[in-house]
C-alpha cells in the first residue's frame, strides 16, 4: 500500500512467499525526494513475527511485530493492516522506532472502484490482483514528531503461484491538484507479464491493458 501527505510519501507491504515472509517500509520527504526512513527484513515462514496473515485483499488482518533480536539492536516495529468489507474500508497502523526515527501512520483507506483480475502466469500457475489508486483516506503520518494530515492512498494486493524467480518494477504516482481532484497514475512491469497501466481520475479508474 501506499499513503501520501501534504510533504511525505509511504510505501509498505508485507511479502509473503510460503519459505519467507519480507515485510517492509520506506518514507519519502517530498520536498527534497530523499528517503526519510527505510526498514525491510526477511525471516523464515512460519514465523513468531508475522502474527497473521489475510486471506483477502479486503477481509482479515495482516499483522506484524519485530522480534528479539531487531528489539537488542533498538527496533521495534509493528504494522497491521486490516480490511472490512462490509465497512468497505482498510486500517492501516504502523509504529516504527529505533535510533534515530520514529515513524506513526494511523489511516482508514475508503474502497471505491477498482482493478480486480484473476489472470493466468501460466497453464498451471494462476494470479489473482487488487489494485486501487487515489482513495479517499482519513487519518495521520506521523515522521519524527511532524504529524500531518493523510490525503490520498493506493492498494495492490496480489495472490499468485508465482515463478521461483520473479521480478518487477512499479511507479504509483497519486496527489491531490487544487480543486480537490483526486489523480493518479500507476504503471507495472513484470518479466512475466504484460505491462500494465492504470490512470485514475476523481477516484474513478480508467484501465488500460497492453
């Protein structure tokens, strides 16, 4: 997911891939376009941390909290990130803290019209996707102690039997003009998958797949 403010942009997810669970987590200043903050980890599935894991893109928890060995080094981290379909929203809490940053994003991100595509990698090897950009989101960001107000957020949720090497790139670019206009733009590459594009306007998509 990701979740931007008047001055800061957040990305996070939690990877799962059956043998190992990667969760992480960057903050970018918009003003000068440096990383304010950057955590990521790897650890053996099943593992104590990764508390549970959802079964869908809008129902059931994943959470996450850093274990013993992150806490002796002075990181504590802990994410949840919940949805409800009947609510027709996802709950997005993080705290991070260690040395030197101290990280808080408390935001409900409001489901609207989105990408849902149940595609196959190969004959045997099926995906299933969930992308959402420029919703409508309430809440706070929280960046060493400058806390401002969460304007806009995006979603991409995807469950597949993917291949053992697997690579892709992204760019989710969403803001807010003047007027109030919700915009965004969000474009991915896999090498094993056609690229994909997806331009949203007023929190209404418009797809394009080529």
């Amino acid at each position: 997911m990701s979740f931007s403010s008047e001055h800061y942009f957040v990305g996070l997810a939690v990877a799962n891939l059956n043998y190992l669970t990667n969760p992480f987590f960057y903050v970018v200043d918009t003003r000068t376009g440096k990383k304010v903050v950057e955590y990521s980890t790897l650890s053996p599935f099943p593992t104590p941390q990764l508390k549970s894991f959802s079964a869908t893109s809008i129902t059931g928890c994943t959470e996450w909290q850093s274990g013993t060995l992150e806490s002796l080094r002075g990181i504590n981290f802990r994410l949840s990130m919940c949805g409800d379909a009947q609510l027709n929203t996802v709950i997005v809490l993080l705290d991070y803290v260690d040395g030197h940053d101290d990280i808080k994003i408390h935001v409900t991100c409001s489901l609207g019209e989105a990408l849902a595509l149940l595609y196959p990698i190969s004959a045997s090897r099926p995906a299933y996707t969930h992308k959402e950009v420029a919703m409508k989101t309430t809440g706070t960001i929280s960046v060493n102690k400058n806390q401002e107000a969460a304007l806009v957020s995006g979603i991409d949720w995807t469950y597949s039997l993917a291949k053992r090497v697997t690579i892709w790139k992204w760019c989710f670019l969403q803001t807010i003009l003047d007027d109030g206009m919700l915009i965004a733009r969000r474009k991915k590459n896999k090498k094993e998958k056609a690229r994909e594009k997806t331009l949203t306007i007023r929190n209404l998509p418009w797809y394009q797949l080529v």
